[in-house]
C-alpha cells in the first residue's frame, strides 16, 4: 500500500503544496510507493452533511485515503487554524481515515500558529482512531524562496518526516 500526499491548499501560489511536493519528491527517491493529490485539481464542495458526499471528486479522494497505509497531509494556516479547506476534506471522507498513520505539514505567514496543524489531529484520533506523528512541520514565509523550499532546516524536517511516516506506517500496517 501507499503513502498519499495530500495538498490541500486552494491557493494557485500555495506554499504548503510546495513543501508537500518535497515531501512527495522525498519519500520517491527512497522508492516509497506514494501518491499525491491536489485539491485544487478536485473542485471539491463545502460539506453539507448530504449530497455534497456523491461529488466524483469526494469518492476518489476518499477511496485513495482508504487505499494508502499512510497519509501526509499539508494544510494552509489560516486564522491560527488549519485552513477550512483540509478540515472540510476530513468532514467529506470522514471513515476512510480509520486506523490510517497521519503525518501534518503546515505553512503559514509567521511563527505564532505553529501549533496550528496539530488541531486535525483531534478527530483524526478521537473519531478516526488515526495514529497523528508526534511530530509535524510548520514552515513560515521565511522558508521559501519562489517556488521552492530555502531554509535547509525546514527541508530537513520535511525529509525526517517522510522517513518517520514510512517507518511507522510500515511497522503498524494500514489499520483496520
Ligand atoms: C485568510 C487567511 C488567514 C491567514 N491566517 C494566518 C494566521 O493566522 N497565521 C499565520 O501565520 N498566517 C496566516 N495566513 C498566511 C498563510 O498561512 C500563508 O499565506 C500560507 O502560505 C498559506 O498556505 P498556502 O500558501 O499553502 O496556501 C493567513 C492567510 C490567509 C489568506
């Protein structure tokens, strides 16, 4: 089973999909079975606890969680919160979390929310029985260059985190 690498930044010019494409990049070079997905390419709808849940879209994200053994998920930090975005991808495929190794990756403007990508991790392991990484990546604006990751110690911990999503995942298995 896979490793899914999910953006979940809406923003053309995201920096979470950047620091999430090094850790995709990171966890292919040491030829970890992985996949990646944009929400930008799913137009996904705001969850409405109804229809919004037949959206094609919905059904492939969800059947790509479900089929991975582990999953690095990348959020925006918007309003010292994962951006509503990732917390509405968790609203929309819901169970296909259970049982799945998690890894969080956040970008943000400054350094005051760092804790902010840790707030998926609530649900993830109250209502999904997820096992969240105890440890993640905040990457500030200070981290980025154009298009690219600059600061060498972020990208580090990027790649830490790729290699301790792998080990974990593997020695617990994909779950129930
Ligand atoms: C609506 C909004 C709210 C934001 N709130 C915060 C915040 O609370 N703390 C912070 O450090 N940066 C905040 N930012 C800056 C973003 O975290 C920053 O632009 C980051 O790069 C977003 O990730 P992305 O580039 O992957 O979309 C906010 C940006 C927007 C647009």
């Amino acid at each position: 089973m896979s490793i899914l690498v999910i953006s979940t930044s809406l923003n053309p010019q995201s920096r979470s999909r950047v620091a999430a494409r090094l850790a995709f990049d990171e966890l292919a070079s040491r030829g970890v079975d992985s996949r990646w997905i944009d929400l930008r390419e799913l137009d996904l709808p705001m969850c409405d606890g109804g229809e919004a849940f037949a959206h094609p879209g919905v059904g492939t994200v969800a059947e790509a969680i479900a089929a991975s053994r582990a999953v690095l998920l990348a959020t925006p930090v918007y309003n010292f919160a994962p951006a509503a975005s990732a917390k509405n991808l968790l609203e929309l495929t819901g169970k296909a979390w259970e049982g799945k190794t998690v890894a969080l990756l956040g970008a943000a403007g400054g350094s005051n929310a760092y804790t902010a990508p840790m707030l998926l991790a609530w649900s993830l392991m109250l209502d999904f029985r997820c096992v969240v990484l105890p440890r993640f990546v905040y990457a500030t604006g200070a981290a980025f260059g154009d298009d690219e990751i600059i600061d060498e110690d972020v990208r580090r911990r990027i790649a830490d985190l790729s290699v301790e999503v792998d080990r974990v995942s593997a020695a617990l298995g994909a779950g129930p």
